[in-house]
C-alpha cells in the first residue's frame, strides 16, 4: 500500500476540491449596518445561547462541533490557533488544542461563539458593517460560503459504481504501478560522520553490509540487516536526498555517505534488486480507488460546471495588468 500515496498523485494532477460540510456560519453574520443586527431563525429544538437576536440551537451547536472535528480529521483535540482570533486571543497560551469531544471544550468552544456574536453585533451597531473595505472582506467570506454551500449540492449525486471501479483499476491504477520501479533498499545511520566514512571503507572492502547495518546502524531497521524492502519513490517517506541518491545507484551499488539535512545521522544505502511496480489486489485498494474516482469525476463535473455558468455570464479578466 505504500506506493499508493504517489499512485493517488500521478492519477489526480489536480484535487483542489473536497466534500466540504457546511457551516453555521451565523455567529460570523454581515448583519445589514445603520445599528440593524442579524435575526437568526428559532431553532427547533432547545435553544443553547441567544444574544439579542442571534440565536443557537443545541443540535446545530453539535453539527457544527461535528463538522470541526471531521475538518480535522475526525481528531477532536483541535488546535486553538484554527478557531479563529478569540481563540488566540484568550484561550491561555499554555494551551493548544482543545477537546470538542469533551463538555469541557464543547462550552470552551461555545462561549468563544458566544463572544464573538456579541463583538460582531456592537460592531455593526457602530456601523463598521457598512465600511467599504470591511463590506468586501464579508462579501469575499460570504462568496466561500455560497461557493461550498452550491459544491455541495452539485456533488451530492456523483457516486460512483463498482465496475467503474474496476475498470479504473484495470485501465489507470495497474498501468501506473506497472510502469514505477520498486528498489530494495539496505541503509546503514550512523550519528557521526567519521563513524559512516569508517563503515563504508569496510564495505569497499568487502564487508557484509546487512552485518554491519545490524551492528552500527541507529535506527529500527537495523534489527533486520538495515533492510527497507522494496520502495518506490516518495516525497512524503525519508528525504530529497535519500531518493537523489537511491533513483541514481544500480543494482548492487553503494551510495557515499551522505547526510540527513535536519538531523545529526549520516546514511550509507546499497540498492540490492530494482523492479517493476507491483500492483495490490483490487480487494486491498477498491475504497482507496473509490474515493479517486469519485475526486475525478468531481473535478469533471466541476470544470463543465463552471464552463457552462461562464458562457451564461458576463466575465472580463485582464490578465495583461499582473506584473
């Protein structure tokens, strides 16, 4: 599965858009200036917090908690810099996530919407809502949300089928890993440089590099001859200057030592066999595909989408003025 992260990169050039749920988004109303302040609708259930006429319901208080968890990737130790500039400005600096999943940060949480309501109401009281430059930074927040509130309904019907996923399987994911060399790849780390340099001397030499990795080397694979297995190439695995080296040694070849940029470990790698990719069973990687192709055919929709709404509307773009 690991050479799954690349395979996902090289099959999507560009997934700029994701299943985005919406927001209240009522605490952070434009209100209509001259002193007038935003009439929220009644809540159908119990009501959690009212300021004047804004007012929060108990189950839109939790789709929203609900909502900033599943943004977070379903983590619900949420850091405090990403709920907005009462967060940082008063929740203590000693602490930085806070745990929605909690009653204890859920009314941390509410009393930062609480507040913030109360701010944006005297704000608009003293008619800052009506300032020109402050009416365009609310337009271009209310263009975000009407943008993933229209996503949202124009995606809700893509789905996909699974034969669609299997011949995207057969025709895009199988090509794509057949045509990625795998290397099977030995490292030895070392925390001195002197100490790499004296190592590799006894590998020139002719010394067994598996032995030395498991007698020298600091990291975990040392308990299994410094052996990686097979790996193909990604950026979010080891660094730049691992793979530079690693795509350039044939096989049987042994890198110089080399350093890692951040830390204080120096590497020697030896390339033992390079193959072809080999492709996981559809089994092992249908949700992963699923998902995919469901981001391809998005994307698709939202291109023709966006081409058919411009040919409707009256767009000038003069890009000649960027510098």
């Amino acid at each position: 599965m690991k050479n799954l992260v690349l395979v996902s990169s090289v099959l999507l050039f560009f997934i700029g858009i994701s299943g985005c749920d919406q927001f209240s988004g009522q605490q952070v109303s434009p209100g209509e200036g001259s002193g007038t302040t935003y009439t929220s609708p009644e809540p159908e259930g119990p009501v959690l917090a009212r300021v004047n006429n804004w007012v929060l319901g108990v189950e839109e208080f939790e789709e929203e908690i609900n909502n900033i968890i599943k943004a977070n990737n379903g983590n619900p130790e949420i850091p405090v810099e990403s709920l907005g500039l009462l967060a940082r400005m008063f929740v203590s600096p000693f602490v930085t996530t806070i745990d929605l999943s909690t009653p204890e940060g859920k009314k941390v949480y509410l009393d930062l919407l609480v507040n913030s309501e109360l701010l944006a109401q005297e704000a608009e009281k003293r008619g800052l809502d009506e300032q020109p430059r402050i009416k365009e930074r609310i337009r271009r927040r209310v263009v975000e949300i009407l943008n993933l509130a229209l996503l949202n309904e124009v995606l809700k019907d893509y789905k996909v089928t699974p034969s669609e996923v299997e011949e995207f399987y057969n025709t895009e994911y199988k090509k794509v890993v057949e045509n990625m060399e795998q290397r099977k790849i030995r490292e030895i780390v070392v925390d001195l440089e002197y100490k790499a340099k004296d190592i590799l001397v006894e590998i020139l030499g002719g010394a067994d590099f598996s032995t030395l990795a498991s007698t020298y080397s600091i990291t975990p694979s040392a308990e299994g001859g410094g052996d990686l297995g097979y790996l193909t190439y990604n950026p979010n695995e080891k660094f730049q200057k691992f793979w530079e080296i690693a795509l350039t040694l044939g096989e049987g070849e042994v890198s110089n030592v080399f350093k890692h940029p951040e830390k204080q470990e120096y590497y020697i790698i030896r390339v033992e066999d390079v193959r072809k990719g080999e492709p996981e069973s559809l089994n092992k990687v249908y949700n992963q595909l699923e998902y995919l192709l469901t981001q391809k055919k998005s994307i698709e929709g939202i291109d023709k989408f966006l081409k058919d709404i411009k040919a409707k509307s009256d767009v000038t773009v003069n890009a000649n003025y960027i510098n």
